[in-house]
C-alpha cells in the first residue's frame, strides 16, 4: 500500500451502550464518518398509530414481494425503512440516531442481541403473545441468537427469527467450465482463481473479510484458534492475503449493497461473486446463467432477527407489534419469502397448508427443496455468523486496509 494514502473508516462500530459512545464522542475519540447525531441532528420520532407498524429491516430481501398478504391476514399496514446491511450502520441506526422513536420493530443479521440488550434498546418479549411460536423446532427457540445472555431455560426471549440460510458465491459454470450443483465448487473462484481473475468480487465490510479468512482455514493457508473470534493477527493476515490478491488484479470490485451485486452480474462484468442467494436469481430473470455454489470449503450460515423496540412499551401498540410478529412465523410469511429468495423463516412447515386453504399456488416442491438445501448447507461445521465479534473494530481496520490498499 502506498505510505501516502490514508486509511479512513467508512463505518462506526461499537457493541457498548450509547452513553458509552456519546462520552467517547465527548472527549474527542470520535471516528471519521460519525453520524450527523452528535452535530446536534435528530430524527423525528412518531407517535402510535392505530392500525400501522413500523419496521426497519438492514436488507430488501427479507421483504416479502410486498406487504398484501400481511394486510389481509393481519388487519393491519405495514411501513417499513431499508438500510444498509451492515451490523455497525444498524447499531448506530438504533444506539445513537434513536430508531426506536420511529419504528416498532427492528430486524437485522442476528449477533447484535447483546449490544441491544445492554443499551436498553429492545424488550424482553412473551412468546405466549406469539401462538406460532410454539410449533417451532427447539433447536431454532433456544438460539443463543435469541436468548444470548439469558439461559433458555430461564424463559427469556429477546428476538423472533425472521429468515434464515447459509451463504455462499454465484458463479457462471458453462463458461468457467466448472460443474453445476449439487456439484460442489471451491471458494477459490473468488479468492484466488486465473480463470476469474480481474472478475470476481467480494464485499467492501468486515464480514467479507471473515469470509477470506475461513477461505484460508479451510486451504491450509492460515492457522486459526476460533472461527468465530478471529484474532487481530488472524485479521492482519487474511487482510495480507486479499491484499496481495488484489494487487495481482484478482477483484473487479468491492461492492456494497445488494443492488450492485445484480447489477454487475447482469452486465456481464464478473464471473464469479460473493453474493446473496437472490442476486442469482434477479441475474437469471435477465438470462444470465447464474449458479448458487454448494461450496466446498464452508457457508456463511445467518439469521435475521426482529426485535422490539423498548419504545414501544411507551406508545402502547405492544399488540398490535405481536400481532405482526406471529405473522412472520406463520405460512402467510413462509409461503411468501422461501419460493422468492430461498429463505425459510421459523415456521416453514406451515407453508403448504396456508397456500392449500388460500387457494394459492401449490409450492410443496419449492419448499421440499428449499428445506433439504437448508440441511444440506447446515451441515457443514464452519461457521455461524456473528456480528459483533470480540475483535470487531480490528477486523474492519484490516478490511478498510485491504479497501484503501
């Protein structure tokens, strides 16, 4: 890297309490790129009103197409807000800019519970307020995603899955000559690859940097102590390894969001991409030849969470917020979200009946599939993600080197 550059954030992280951070802002410690907040900048917050919830998802496609079938099965509209799906944006969303004045319910990549819990920023939730939670498999309600600090048997809830998967990469197999799945492929198509080279492309945060990281794990390349807390030096390292292959023209781009993934596989500019499993499939709709990798080294394995926020208790729409809850554990969500994106919430099982008795397309098959690709996927042993790992702010000091490199 040039001495002349130099590197600068472009994201805040914390996993402390907001007072925290205001007293760290306070005495100067402030990163470049703080939100507009600390400037004396608010948000306006909004009242309760009757028959509306509010939400704040960190990524589109947890939206289900749109919001027809939650109207009708549940009385009530929904107003929802996008932003980046970037677990630090989120914190600083809800910890500093005061998301809960305006939203209801928060969703982002499970990890976060314990910053939230700890600010203060969401409420313990009673699953008996939620029939459809009942049904769910014992091994998804107890998730240390959704209890975290509390043991399960302690009967503390903090989050309702909203959709799970496990991530991999997008390829082109005719034309890299590489075989379709079930197939498996190797993650070296992004990483390290002469037939992609100069066309493949990862993503521009820390969890992409993870994502190298166990790349190199899995290849023999890097010793690592644990996967799901990788050391600064571990960082350092993998931060080395995807500088070099930059230099060595390996990477089209570093995208952002979600629209750039599809955007640059349907103009034909990478051949390979970490990317989300819907990019693949808005790639096809174009007549792209897009393939979802069974990867052979590991998977990204998430969950999305929605919490409430601990406003809520203040404008008195707790019902109405649980009404919508149990809503995203029914077959009206399932039925929806699995044959769009891929995704299986919490209660997949009850997808099939909904479509049966709504007079709907039958989607047995797209949910058979969906659920044997899921178990498939799960089994690999590496790795659960976590979004606010021990080390967080090294890890995206080392991907903001790799950025500025």
């Amino acid at each position: 890297m040039a001495k002349s550059k130099k590197i600068i954030s472009k994201h805040l992280y914390y996993h402390l309490s907001r007072r925290n951070f205001i007293k760290g802002a306070a005495a100067g410690s402030v990163i470049v790129g703080a939100p507009a907040i600390l400037k004396g900048l608010t948000r306006r917050a909004k009242a309760a009103e009757k028959g509306v919830v509010r939400m704040l998802f960190t990524a589109p496609t947890m939206i289900p197409g749109d919001w027809t079938r939650f109207e009708k099965d549940t009385g009530l509209k929904m107003e929802d807000t996008v932003i980046k799906d970037d677990p630090g944006i989120f914190l600083t969303e809800v910890q500093v800019n005061d998301a809960g004045d305006r939203f209801d319910m928060i969703s982002t990549l499970s990890g976060t519970e314990q910053s939230l819990i700890d600010g203060g920023n969401i409420l313990q939730m009673e699953t008996s307020a939620m029939p459809n939670w009942s049904g769910m498999p014992a091994s998804i309600q107890s998730m240390p995603y959704l209890v975290r600090d509390l043991s399960p048997s302690a009967g503390k809830v903090w989050g309702v899955p909203l959709a799970m998967n496990a991530d991999s990469f997008g390829y082109l197999p005719k034309k890299l000559g590489e075989k379709r799945p079930p197939e498996e492929a190797s993650w070296s198509l992004v990483f390290e690859n002469e037939k992609t080279m100069g066309r493949s492309s990862t993503g521009d945060n820390y969890i992409y940097l993870w994502e190298a990281l166990a790349y190199l794990k899995h290849t023999g390349q890097l010793a690592v102590k644990d996967i799901l807390n990788p050391s600064p030096a571990e960082a350092k390292a993998t931060a080395d390894f995807l500088i070099k292959r930059k230099e060595a023209g390996q990477f089209r781009l570093f995208w952002k969001i979600f629209d750039d993934q599809v955007a640059v596989m349907k103009n034909g500019e990478v051949d390979a991409i970490r990317c989300w499993e819907p990019a693949v499939n808005e790639a096809n709709k174009a007549g792209g030849d897009w393939v979802y990798a069974t990867a052979k080294e590991f998977y990204l394995k998430w969950m999305h969470g929605i919490y409430i926020t601990s406003q809520v208790e203040d404008r008195g729409n707790i019902d109405e917020v649980y009404t919508a809850l149990n809503w995203f554990l029914s077959g009206g969500y399932a039925s929806a979200i699995t044959p769009l994106r891929g995704y299986l919430n919490g209660r997949p099982d009850l997808a099939v009946d909904y479509n049966n008795s709504n007079g709907l397309e039958d989607i047995t098959t797209a949910m058979d599939a969906a659920q044997e690709k899921m178990a498939l996927k799960f089994a690999k042993e590496d790795f659960w993600f976590s979004a606010v790992p021990e080390n967080l702010q090294e890890m995206q000091a080392q991907m903001d080197r790799v950025l500025n490199a």
